[in-house]
C-alpha cells in the first residue's frame, strides 16, 4: 500500500528527515516511536503531503506521488489524518464537524452525510454527543470526534499523529479502545506513540526513530523485549519509568 523510498525533509538549513526509508502492506499496523524531535511527526505529514518532501519518493496505492501529476487533495482523502491537538472546528457540532467532509469534498447529499455522521459517532461511542460542539465535549471526546470526521471520508490509510497526548490521563484509554477496535477491523494505520501497551496489542510493526533516522524496526517482541541498538534500549527504558 505505501512504499517510502530515502525521505529527505528540511525547514531551511534543519534537516528533519535524513533519509527514511520503509514500506507497509495493507491492513499492517505500523508504531512510531522514538524520543521527542526525531521526525516521527514530520514523517507522517509527509506521507499525506502536509509537508511536501524535500527529497525522495512516495509511493501510496501503487501509484507514485507527484506534485502536478497526481492530485494531492485526492490523496489526502485516501490518507486520513488525526493530529495531536484535535484540530475539530469549534463552531460546528459534532455532527457537523462529521459530515462536513463528504458535503463539501465528496458532494455528498447533506442527509446521506449526516446519517453515515451518526452512524460514525456511534462507533466512537458518542451518538449522545451528536449536538453538542467542542467546547462542550472533552478532551478525549473531542479526539473521539476528530477520529470520526476522518473516517467519513472513507480512507484507506489513517494516521495517528500522538492522538493521546493533549488528552487527560483518565480519558486516554477511551481514544486507545476505538483504535484497537478500528485496528481489528482491519483499518490500515500509522501511530505515532509512546503507548507501548498500546503498540503491544495492536501493532505489525514497530520502527524506532532517533535524529530524522530509523534506527530499530521490528515486531513489537522483538523491538521491546530485545532492542538491537542501545539507543532503542536507552529510549525504552525511560519511557517505562514514566
């Protein structure tokens, strides 16, 4: 489904990624780890062309991504995104904030989209909250919501960009248990996190980022049980003791 083939990215003289290189399958379920500042995020903005690469090749779906060849915004339909801070627009409900993709991208008849919009809700648990805007929600309600305005758009990859980090601890768990259950659906993903618990019960694979480099990358026995690299063990051992 993605091949990713020597990632280069930089903000001026700020190399981030310095040559990234992996492929996934599809239905895989791919971790990213690694210490804050190591490209983890950069790279999955790449990947749906939030930041244009400055170097390299991405393949997503069999077809090479080209600027002015492919249609970057049809791609970002293809590739759903959840960031870390929940980004839902603060004006509109949450079924609103569900069904305005497909009304606005899609075309799709109001009606039909806000009927998919509840049905999308009641997946993440929150068809109870259909009305309610953002400011009345949570934290990891709001997530919750963000998760559901990007599967409307019927994606085939979904990256998670640290979606539990601006949550309260107490509420992380109910952002984790819909992504296990999209996982087990079969949901191709991406997930940028430190939770290995996490990473354990869902993930194919997990890469170890360190310095815009994968430095470690394996199943999630071989990464957390037996680290290769003592920077992997260093990383690890510290995000066990938090």
């Amino acid at each position: 489904m993605l091949v990713v083939d020597d990632l280069h990215k930089s903000f001026g003289s700020l190399e981030v990624i310095k040559g990234v290189s992996f492929d996934m399958d599809f239905k895989e379920r791919l971790v990213l780890m690694g210490p804050s500042g190591s490209g983890k995020s950069t790279l999955v903005r790449c990947i749906n062309w939030i930041e244009p690469p400055s170097a390299g090749r991405i393949t997503f779906d069999g077809k090479l991504v080209e600027p002015g060849k492919c249609d970057i915004r049809r791609l970002r339909e293809d590739i759903g995104m959840v960031f870390q801070q929940f980004n839902v627009f603060p004006h509109l409900t949450a079924l609103q904030n569900v069904a305005l993709g497909p009304i606005v991208v899609k075309k799709t008849a109001r009606k039909a989209a806000e009927v998919e919009a509840m049905e999308l809700l009641a997946k993440v648990g929150l068809s109870h909250r259909a009305d309610h805007k953002p400011g009345q929600m949570s934290g990891g309600e709001q997530q919750r919501v963000a998760i559901a305005r990007a599967l409307a758009m019927h994606p085939k990859l979904m990256l998670f960009d640290e979606p539990t980090s601006s949550i309260d601890v107490e509420l992380i768990h109910e952002v984790l248990d819909v992504m296990v259950r999209l996982a087990d659906e079969g949901m191709t993903m991406i997930v940028v996190t430190h939770e290995m618990g996490f990473a354990k019960e869902v993930a194919d694979r997990v890469i170890f980022m360190d310095q815009g480099l994968i430095i470690e990358s394996g199943s999630p026995s071989e990464v957390f049980e037996h680290p290769q690299q003592e920077r992997t063990l260093s990383f690890l051992s510290k995000v066990l003791l938090a």
